[in-house]
C-alpha cells in the first residue's frame, strides 16, 4: 500500500532515516515459476511491499511500506497480496476491439478466484481446498515476517 498523507508519509519526519515509499509494477515477474519457488516469490514480493514499514506503523495497522503491483497468472502470488482485483478480458463479435472488466475480488470470491487460476476449471473442490492452504500460509506469513 502507498500513502501520500502528511501523518504517514515517512519524508515527512527528520528522525526516520527510512527511504520514501516506491511504487513497483511487475508484469509476469512469476512467468516459468511454479511450485516452492512461486511460493517463496510470493512471500519476497509481500516482504518487498512492507520493508518500509516501522514496528509503530504496524502497530496502528497503517500501511506505510513500498507499493507493488503485480500482473499475474499464479495462485500463489495472487494469495498474499493485500488487494485481489481481476480483469477479463471479453468478446464482442460487432466489434474488433475487446471489452474489458476489472473488479476486486475478496471472501469466498477471492478463494474462488485462487482455486480458478490454480486449476482452470478442474477438480474445484480439491482447488478450493489448495486455495485455502495458500491463504492460510499468506497470513501465517504476514504475521511472523518482519514489518
């Protein structure tokens, strides 16, 4: 997450030496991973969006650390962001141009969402279930990883 007000912006205080927050995109940063090594890019990445964050940042649960947004097609790294949000892209057959639709995705959508992009549309009970042990272990994370 980014924040521009002045009480949270970390340029604003001369006694944190702290580097102001950045925003980062990644385009498929994921692309020919899988697996441990998806999962570990995941957490690096959720590590790299909270390395600016102090211990009373988090204590007020005000978000304060590096923004990144990341275009992907992994469960794994879609299950630790902070914020899910699709996008489609549709067909219209009058026209040559392509609809598009975004939307946030959170709750059981979200899970939907994680077990559809982990197994397309097979086995979606057992992906349902693979969705909720990579949710679980994101906010295992969140909680013991250093803010």
């Amino acid at each position: 997450s980014f924040t521009t007000s002045a009480e949270n912006d970390v340029s604003s205080s001369s006694a944190d030496s702290r580097s102001p927050p950045i925003s980062i995109i990644y385009d498929e940063i994921d692309a020919h991973v899988g697996g441990r090594a998806a999962v570990t890019m995941a957490k690096l990445l959720a590590d790299q969006s909270r390395s600016n964050r102090s211990s009373q940042d988090a204590a007020a649960s005000s978000p304060s650390g590096n923004q990144i947004i990341a275009i992907t097609h992994s469960a794994s790294l879609a299950a630790i962001s902070d914020r899910h949000i699709v996008v489609e892209r549709g067909v219209n057959r009058m026209s040559s141009s392509l609809p598009i639709r975004t939307y946030i995705v959170d709750g059981s959508s979200r899970r939907k969402e994680i077990a559809r992009m982990a197994s397309g549309d097979l086995a979606s009970g057992e992906a349902e279930t693979f969705a909720d042990a990579l949710i679980r272990d994101a906010l295992l994370h969140r909680e013991t990883s250093p803010s």
